[in-house]
C-alpha cells in the first residue's frame, strides 16, 4: 500500500503547531564576524547555532553564498551543516535565489531539491526569467515532500524592477504573486497552503496586505528582520491564512548577536532566538 508523502507545507505546518514558531534562522557565516576562537571554521560555528536555536526555530536557512565563496572546503561545510540542522528536528532552507533556463533549472532542482536524502527541504528561486525557469522546480515540489519559495518583492529596495507600474496600474510584483499563486494551486496540502511559497521582505510592510490577498494559500517568507531594520510589530497582516502561513526569517541578528557582549556565541543566539520566537508568535496573533 502506498504511503503519501506530507506536503513540504503540511510538515512545515507542523512544526510551527508543535514549537509553536514561525522563526527562521538564516545561517551567514562570515568569517571575519565568527568568533576568533573558531579559526574560520565555518561549519562548527553553523552548527554551533543550529544546536542554540534549536528548540526556538522551525528552520534554518543558510545562505549559499557565503559557503561557495570558500570553495569546495564552504560546500562541504554547507552539506555537512544540512545535515546537521535536519537531525536537530530543523527544516532547511537553501537560500541560493536559483533560477535559469529550463535544462539548468532542472540541475539546480536535482542538486537540491532530490537525492535521498535531499540536500535541503526547499529552496529560494528567482523566476525573473519567466515561467519556463520556474517549471523543473514546480515539477519536483509536485511529486510532494519539497518546498521552493519564489522572490515576489524582495528585502531590499528593487522598486527599479519589481515596482515598475504595468499598464494595468499594477506593480510588477503584482503580477508576480499573481504567478506565484496560479503555480500553487495543484500543490495545497492537507493544511490549505501551497508548497510554492513567496519572499516577500519584511522591510516592506505596506506589501504585506496585497501579498495576503494575492496569494492566499501562500506561506510567506519574511527577510529583513533585525540588521535590515524591518520590525516584528509590522508582520500581523502576513498571517491571516493561519499560524503557518508566514515565516519570519533573522540572520546576521542572530547569528552575531554575541558580537560586543563577550557572551558565548551560541548563548547569545539562542537567547535572541527564544526572544524573537516569542515576539513573532506574539505579533501573529495565533
């Protein structure tokens, strides 16, 4: 008898009930901000907040460039940090912002996407280059278990682009949730929200009401919390489809919030992650 496999967005629903958190933390290791004491060891610093933030966070979601910019020495730690967050109970993230033509969109999604295990259970995708960039992702988070989350309006400013008024008056983001939902529709789980989630910046809170109404069944992934100045008091309207509908995501906030205590570095994130869970929560309404 065949079993059927939890939608990326019915297990990330989960988790949300039972940690009661909708946090995400973004794993940035930069080695001149990393402890001196760690010698650039970039995966046992990421481990090392993977173990503080823990019973605070639903997932993790380290940033690729930072590891490719080490080489094959940063991929390894970034496989080895995958890893490590899955059996801590953490749900992965891979930020690598992949989008290309069809043949090279499908190796980003195999790269990450497949295997058994799979290297990440979602990842971020671009699909500035139309529907055809976006489709090798849609088919694999179709077969069930994977997530992708597509930039709608970004973090940062991006109005040059992403603001750029259509004919019909409407933002060009607009018409990008528009896609993003249509892309959804035959990937909504048992929880009502769709596997084919959208990054919408927190640093733009004015979006947040047309996001929801946009995309209903979207969860919502919410950059810019802390060291790019959004604020969790601003989020509330993100969640109106339910407690698992938005993720707030924190990086360098967490990541170096040890920087100019003299605390433990995983103290000191895992003290700002307790924080930040209970305020998101808070601020979500549920």
């Amino acid at each position: 008898m065949a079993v059927a496999t939890l939608t990326f967005a019915d297990r990330l629903a989960a988790e949300v009930e039972r940690k009661r958190s909708q946090l995400v933390v973004g794993l940035d290791p930069q080695v001149d901000l990393m402890p001196v004491e760690l010698r650039g060891d970039v995966a046992r610093f990421c481990c090392g907040l993977v173990d503080a933030v823990a019973p605070h966070a639903v997932a993790v979601k380290p940033q690729l460039a930072f590891f490719e910019a080490l080489g094959p020495a940063g991929m390894a730690a970034f496989d080895q940090v995958c890893i490590y967050a899955r059996r801590a109970g953490l749900l992965v993230i891979a930020d690598g912002k992949r989008g290309d033509i069809g043949s090279t969109a499908r190796a980003y999604s195999e790269a990450y996407l497949e295997g058994d295990p799979p290297r990440a259970d979602a990842l971020t995708v671009n699909p500035w280059l139309g529907r055809d960039s976006v489709e090798p992702f849609l088919v694999t988070v179709r077969r069930g278990g994977a997530g992708i989350f597509v930039l709608v309006r970004t973090s940062n400013d991006g109005g040059d682009l992403q603001d750029v008024t259509l004919s019909d008056g409407r933002p060009m983001w607009h018409h990008v949730a528009g896609l993003v939902a249509e892309w959804g529709e035959d990937t909504i789980g048992e929880v009502r929200l769709s596997s084919v989630g959208a990054v919408v910046g927190a640093t733009h809170p004015r979006a947040f009401a047309d996001a929801r109404r946009l995309m209903p069944r979207t969860v919502l992934l919410l950059p810019g919390v802390g060291a790019q100045g959004g604020s969790v008091s601003d989020l509330s309207r993100a969640f109106q489809s339910g407690p698992a509908s938005a993720l707030v995501s924190a990086s360098r906030s967490v990541d170096y919030a040890f920087r100019g205590t003299g605390a433990d570095f995983r103290d000191a994130a895992g003290a700002e992650a307790a924080r930040l869970k209970q305020e998101i929560w808070t601020a979500s309404g549920w």
